[in-house]
C-alpha cells in the first residue's frame, strides 16, 4: 500500500501548502478508490484526500458500511493523522471497528480503529 501511496501524491494538487497527501479507500468488497488533497486559491474550498477518496466511493454506488479500511499518507515525511473534518466524515460512511493506516513516506506506520480516532462521533442519532 506504501508504493502506491507514494505514487498517488503526484496527483496532489498542492501548489500553496506544498504538503501533498494521499488516501486510498478500501472497501468490503476488494475494490480500491484513491483520493488526494486539493487546493484551492480560498483555502476553505480545499478539500482533502481521505475525503476525496470515500466521496468518490460514494459517487460510484458505495454505501454507509460497505467500507473497510482507509490508508493515508502524507508528504512530510512524519506519520499523519486525518483532521476533524475528515474524522467526522469517517465516521459516518466507516464502522467504528474499521482501521485507518496512517503512513509516513518512510514506511513507518501507525493502525487505529475508527473509534479510537473518533471516540466520540456526532451522527444522526445525534440529530433526533
């Protein structure tokens, strides 16, 4: 998973922050979708690669729970961590037992369950 990590982050569009990440999803059934963060001139249109990666899931059929796992990886050469924002979004389409690899280019890297990075998830039994 590293090798093809490593080659996702030439598709990162990263001209201001320079900090190129990449994501792949994996889901239950095998198949693979890969993400990467996108800048934009107004920094909040940016949008991240783990969120990429499961928002392409979704916009080729996938469900909430046909997801398996999530890899990530970042340019800095430490291990990195998705943000909140992607953590929430995590938690809504992943399980909390799903594990998230987090990456560093070196190949070091760190195993979490959804719910050890999302102890305590805003969802829709939220909403009621």
């Amino acid at each position: 998973m590293k090798e093809k990590l490593l080659e996702l982050h030439k598709n990162s569009y990263s001209p201001y922050s320079k900090f190129q990440v990449s994501a792949i999803v994996v889901m239950k059934d095998g198949r693979e979708f890969p993400g990467v963060n996108v800048e934009n001139a107004s920094y909040g249109a940016a949008i991240c690669a783990e969120r990429s990666a499961i928002v392409s899931a979704v916009s080729s059929g996938y469900k909430k729970k046909d997801f398996k796992e999530l890899h990530v990886m970042v340019s800095s050469g430490n291990i990195g961590m998705p943000c909140f924002v992607c953590r929430q979004v995590i938690s809504e389409f992943f399980s909390k037992d799903s594990f998230v690899y987090c990456y560093s280019t070196h190949g070091d890297v760190e195993k979490y369950t959804v719910e050890e990075l999302c102890p305590y998830p805003f969802g829709e039994d939220d909403l009621v």
